[in-house]
C-alpha cells in the first residue's frame, strides 16, 4: 500500500512539472515584441493599437496613458519595448505614478522608453489609448444680468489639447465641479462669505442634461444665495492632476420681486398679498407669478398671475382663521436684455393674530404683586429641592465610601488570616516530619 501512495505521488509530481513548462514557454511566447505597430492618431489624441500594442516616439518627455477595461478586472500590465514587465505594484514611484478604478487605468510615465509597447489585461475591445496631455474645459460665459433665486443651465466641452474629446468612457475618469468665490468687495452684501458650491457638470441625458455621452457637458445652477460680486470657478479633477478654469467675476443681482401683505381681519375680509417688481434688471410686464399658500390648518392652495402689467401684481386669498401662512412662488420672465429667466423665492409667512376681547384690569398693581409672589415662592421652592437632591447624592457618596473601606479592611483580615494558617501549617508539618 505504501509503495502505491509514493507511485502515485511521483506521477503527480511529473504531472505539475509539465504544467510548470508549458507555463514558461507560453509566457515566453507572449514576451516576443512584436514589429507590426501602428503610429500615433494626431487627430483624435488616441494611440490605435493592434493586439493592444502601441508605440511611443523619442520626442516625448511625459506621457499620461489611459486604458478602458471591463469593470472589476485587475490592472492591466505594460510591456516595453525591452520586453521587462511594468505593474502597478512594482513600478519605481520616482518616475511612474498609476491611478487604478474599477474600470480604467490612468498611468503617467515619465521619459518612457521609446518604441512599441504592449499592454495586456482585460482591455475592452474596440477601445483605443488615449494619450492625456492637457484637459481642459471650455464653458459658455455667463449672463450679464442674473438673479438670485434663479437657476441656469451652462454647457461646456471637454478637450484634450486642442482637440474635443469624444470617448464616452472618459466622463467616468473625471469630475467638474463649480464654486462661487466672492470678490470680497465692500460694497456688495457678500463681503467676507464664504465659497459657494454648486452641482458638478453632467454627460448623463438627466435633469437639464439633452444627450447622454455627446462630450457636452451641462451644469444646473441654483444660485440660491447672497447676491454680490462672484467669480465661477471650475475645476477639472482627474486622479492625478487637477486643472482650474476662472471667468470674469460676474454680479448677482437680488430677486426683483417683493411680497408684502394687507391682513383680513375677519371672515368678511380678504388678505391682500402684493408683488412688487424691481424693474431695474426685469421687464415687468413678463413676469408671469406661479405659487401656493398653506393655511394655518395645512391645506394648500395653488394660485398663478398670468396677467399683468407694470411692477405691482395683487393676489387676493380668503380668510379662513388665524395662524401662520405660508406662501411660495416661483417666477419667470425676461431679464432688461431679453433673456428668459425663472427662479424660485424664499418663502414668505405671515402671521394672522387671534382675535381677543379686552379685558379691563381694575387692580392691575395686586395682579402684579401676586405675579411676584409666586415667581419668589417657585424660585425657593426650586432652591429647596435642588438643596435635597445634593444632600442626598453627598449622602449617598458617603454611604458608597464606607462601602469600599468595609470591603478592603475584610479582605485584608482575611488574607492576613489565611497567612497565618498557613504559617502553622506549613510549622506543623515541618515538625511532623522532623519527627
């Protein structure tokens, strides 16, 4: 039995010693430069590659290359032209920096080694390696007169270089994100505020978003805040580098529309609800008003003005009872040079007071003295009841220290105790055997 165990541990031996071989030779197959590469794309920044093999020229100093794969696989592996493997766990950091997500890797070499490159992984197929040189974003300006509460729509395309980037896959390597920093100019209400930020730009068909994956890219802004002098910032964050677009600052101008409120007095009455409009930046006669007001019972009622002209618009509610109302609008038009704009106010309350009969107080001097009296007679009684409860914490701190002088003067009688018992023991038996 034994000499069939070492029979068959000898053929399994044999067996992965083979394997091992064919392993060798294949990968020794694969480390073969190949000739047959293909040169660089000027016109779309992108390496086309055949069997995932490229080529890179003398001239280049730097090179940031970017590799599409299926998501969740391993990083890839680069072969140089000198057939010496670069991975991501081992490449010198002096030279090579390498980002990898679940989908892609962005890899930055610098003085690479001229010639043609391999790269193997789970590329995905029909995909090309973009060569990153410089990301940039190109975004409309913004309007000369914007308002606050307004939301605008801005577009921007994205470049590499000179040149439009047109990958879909790209939007997943980087973000755009947009601040709002005050100019801190005195003389505007946003001196000293702090940066603002705002939704990211998006490529993904959603919200005010067209066309999904057509290289424009569409940021929402809700300029919901402190009007005054601003500079849009937009910054382009990539896994190893950051680039930053500045415009001119621009101004924020505040909402052109007011809300004050003539208040019922009873059910015979209604509540007048003006609209003033600051025709300075607006034309007024575009301004189109659509809202709701909540009762104080939280019923909600939707309202619209859709006629009008001139800067006073009135809308009439009725009275229903007393309490807090809550109104919000939403407000569209055209800006002085003839931009369509809408934008959403703060809400606006108002608070209609309970109707009281007035009562005479004949004695209002012994009203106010027994006031005062039994303030001062809870005031001591709240001092009396805050005294008991310290003196009985105190005297349950006390009982709690006897407690733990009790515990430790027991304990040490009853070792000392036991010491002694075994003292006499250990006497006794010692006499014991001496005898």
């Amino acid at each position: 039995m034994a000499k069939l165990i070492a029979v068959r541990h000898f053929f399994i031996l044999i067996l992965l010693f083979c394997l091992a071989s064919l392993s060798a030779a294949v990968n020794a197959y694969s480390e073969i430069p190949d000739v047959k590469f293909v040169k660089p794309d000027d016109v779309t920044n992108q390496i086309p590659y055949f069997d995932n093999r490229f080529r890179i020229d003398a001239q280049l100093d730097e090179i940031t290359l970017l590799f599409y794969r299926k998501s969740g696989t391993p990083p890839i592996i680069l072969i140089r032209p000198d057939g010496t493997k670069l991975k991501i766990d081992t490449v010198p950091k002096d030279r090579i920096e390498w980002f990898d997500d679940r989908s892609f890797d962005l890899i930055k070499i610098k003085k690479p080694m001229p010639g043609p490159w391999q790269a193997l992984g789970d590329i995905l197929p029909n995909s090309q390696i973009m060569v990153v040189s410089d990301v940039r974003i190109a975004v409309e300006p913004l309007p000369e007169i914007i308002l606050s509460g307004e939301t605008l729509k801005v577009t921007g395309q994205l470049f590499n270089g000179d040149l439009a980037i047109d990958t879909p896959e790209f939007r997943e390597v980087l973000q755009v994100d947009v601040e709002f920093f005050s100019t801190n100019n005195s003389a505007y209400d946003n001196f000293g505020a702090l940066p603002v930020q705002l939704t990211t730009f998006r490529d993904d068909g959603r919200d005010l978003d067209e066309y999904a994956n057509d290289n424009i890219f569409t940021g929402e802004f809700l300029l919901n805040f402190a009007p005054g002098e601003w500079v849009p910032v937009y910054n382009i964050k990539l896994p190893m580098a950051t680039r930053e677009l500045r415009q001119k600052p621009v101004i924020l101008r505040p909402t052109p529309i007011k809300i004050s409120v003539e208040h019922g007095k009873d059910e015979t009455q209604t509540h007048k609800v003006h609209f003033d409009i600051d025709p300075t930046y607006v034309d007024p006669d575009s301004i189109i008003i659509q809202g709701s007001i909540t009762f104080p019972d939280r019923q909600t009622n939707p309202f619209s003005i859709l006629e009008g002209t001139g800067d006073k618009r009135i809308e009439e509610f009725d009275y229903t009872e007393p309490g807090i109302h809550r109104i919000k609008i939403g407000a569209y038009g055209k800006t002085k040079d003839g931009r369509e704009f809408r934008l959403i106010m703060p809400e606006f309350s108002f608070n209609v007071a309970l109707k009281q009969d007035v009562i005479v107080d004949e004695e209002p001097e012994e009203v106010s003295d027994n006031s005062a009296e039994l303030a001062l007679k809870e005031a001591q009684e709240q001092a009396e009841k805050l005294a008991q409860e310290l003196e009985a914490e105190r005297m349950a701190e006390e009982a709690k220290q006897q407690e733990i002088m009790m515990i430790i003067i027991v304990s040490n009688v009853l070792i000392l105790t036991l010491a002694i018992i075994g003292f006499f023991a250990y006497r006794w038996r010692k006499n014991k055997q001496a005898k």
